[in-house]
C-alpha cells in the first residue's frame, strides 16, 4: 500500500492542478473587475465549492481514510467526480476566463473549441464511455487494488476520475459556449444510459466487492454510490431539464463573438 513520502508525494501533485486552477480563476476574477465588469457571486461560490470538494478528497485526513476504508473512498468518488464537476461546470469557468482574456486571445481559444479533436472531447458518448466506462474497469478489475501499490497509478487515476466527471457534465449541460451543440434529446438519452450503467455498477460492487475490499464496506460502499450518485444525477437532470424547458423562448444574443453562458 502506498504510505509515507509517496503518498505524501501523491497528495502535493493531486492538490497542486486544483491550487493552480483556483489562482487562474481569482486572477480572471480581478481581471474582470478591472475592466469594471460584473461577475455573478454564486457562481464564484459554486467555483469555490467544487474545488473545495475535489480537495478534501485528495488531500488531508479525508483522503488517508479513503485509503484504507471503501466506503470513505466511495464518498471521495462522488466528490471528486460527481460533485465537484457539476458545481464548477455551473460555475462557468470557461466564460469567464473568455471574458477577462484578451479578444484575440480569446479568438483562439474559441477557434480552439471549435476543433474537431475539441468536438470529440466533449461528445456525450466519448465522455460517458470516459466516465461511467473508466470506474466499470477501475472496481471489476485488479487495477483498484493496484491503485492503492503504486504512486504514479493512484495520482492517474484520482485525476482520470475529475477530468471524465467534468467533461461528462460539460457535454450535457452547456453552461459554457460550445461550437458542438447536441440536442436535448440526444443528450437525454446518453444521460439515461449513462446513470443506467452508474446504477448497475454500484449493485455490481455490491454483489462482487472489489479485491481486497471487506464485504462489508462493499455492501455499504456500493449503496452509498447508488443513492448519492442518484442524488447528484438528479441535479444535472433538473438542470438539463430546466434548459430545454428555457430553450423553448427566444435566447438572449451572443456577446462580443462569444455565445453567452446559460443562466443557472
């Protein structure tokens, strides 16, 4: 099992992309008020939130019990890939990095997003596969048991289960501008599936404890991914749907080149 100066070592490079994240942000957030515009506050807090999620999960005592126990490591999935990806995807971070750059700056990152490699990432199909697909490998094979042996494999996948979370949420809700726009529909049903294979899967732990895992913290781990994933899905379908009820009125017009983020 990964202990002392590597887990350590796991610890300091999972906390310092979310560090990272979190000073961009403060700095597009200054840079915003600077040019004497305004940025909605809850959507900050949500910012703030979810990288606060993320990093209880990784970092501290939280993420020494996940370690050892299942059913702590099963409530850090749900935070670091359930939770905090919704917060910060409704915190639309991408529109205001878009706002506080500048416009030729800002050109190019959209030129970027409109690339089909761009396009594949945030495909609905190609992230759930990422998401739910990624966690059936990680709990039905040995690679659970391994992530706990080695460093490099337990930092790969903590931060495989963030980034599918979040472009997982990204391709069903477009808070931010996107040039790869599916219907509603299309990405309805991608989000039934997708729970679908969630809900299977949390029975399947139940029923097969992952190796090494004690049956007990088994049962109660995969009930724990059961419900509170439920409880997590049901506000990105609450969302989703609140946006197609909203899709059904005249849309307010784009912004300085940028296709404006949808309203929470």
């Amino acid at each position: 099992m990964v202990t002392g100066e590597g887990f350590l070592m796991a610890q300091v490079l999972l906390t310092l992309p979310f560090i990272i994240i979190l000073a961009v942000y403060c700095t597009a957030l200054y840079t915003l008020k600077k040019k004497q515009q305004n940025w909605p506050l809850h959507r900050s807090i949500m910012f703030f939130t979810g990288v606060l999620c993320a990093l209880v999960t990784v970092v501290g005592p939280f993420a020494h019990w996940a370690h050892s126990n299942f059913i702590i490591h099963m409530a850090g999935h749900l935070l670091l890939g359930m939770l905090a990806p919704l917060l910060m995807v409704l915190a639309a971070p991408l529109t205001l990095f878009l706002k506080a750059l500048p416009v030729d700056s800002a050109k190019k990152i959209t030129f970027i997003l409109r690339s089909r490699p761009a396009g594949l990432l945030t495909h609905p199909v190609i992230t759930s596969l990422l998401n739910v697909g990624g966690l059936w490998i990680l709990y039905t094979t040995s690679l659970y048991s391994m992530m706990h042996e080695y460093v490099g494999l337990h930092i790969i996948i903590h931060f495989h289960v963030f980034v599918a979370g979040y472009l997982f949420t990204a391709s069903l809700l477009y808070i931010d501008p996107t040039s790869h726009r599916k219907s509603y529909l299309y990405r309805s049903i991608i989000l039934i599936l997708a729970l679908a294979g969630h809900g299977i899967l949390s029975k399947y732990i139940y029923g097969h404890p992952p190796e090494g895992v004690p049956v007990s913290q088994a049962e109660a781990g995969g009930m724990l991914m059961y419900y509170g994933g439920d409880a997590i899905d049901l506000m990105i379908v609450f969302f989703l749907c609140l946006h197609w009820f909203r899709a059904t009125r005249p849309r307010s017009s784009r912004s300085g080149g940028v296709e404006t983020c949808q309203t929470v």
